[in-house]
C-alpha cells in the first residue's frame, strides 16, 4: 500500500490501482472481505473519479 500512495504523489505510478490491488491481497490474506469492504469500496469509488 505504501507504494501505492507513493504512486499518488509521482505520476510515473498508478497509485490508485496499486492500492487497490493491495486492498483485494489483504482480503486474500486475511480470508476476510468483510474487513476491507469499506476501503474497496473507497478506493473504488476515487479511482473511477481520478
């Protein structure tokens, strides 16, 4: 996820997909969606937006 908000600040990486792709990972590893629904949603949600 770090470097996913590091992705925010440089534009050469796409922050918002890679935190994405870090929330889904966590859930994987967690075996608990209901945990990370908020953030997906979130993230969902800004990155349709930005």
């Amino acid at each position: 996820m770090l470097v996913g908000v590091l992705g925010a600040v440089v534009p050469a990486i796409p922050g918002s997909s890679l935190v994405l792709v870090a929330i889904i990972l966590w859930g994987i590893v967690s075996s608990s969606f209901a945990a990370i629904k908020i953030p997906l949603i979130v993230t969902i949600i800004f990155l349709f937006l930005f």
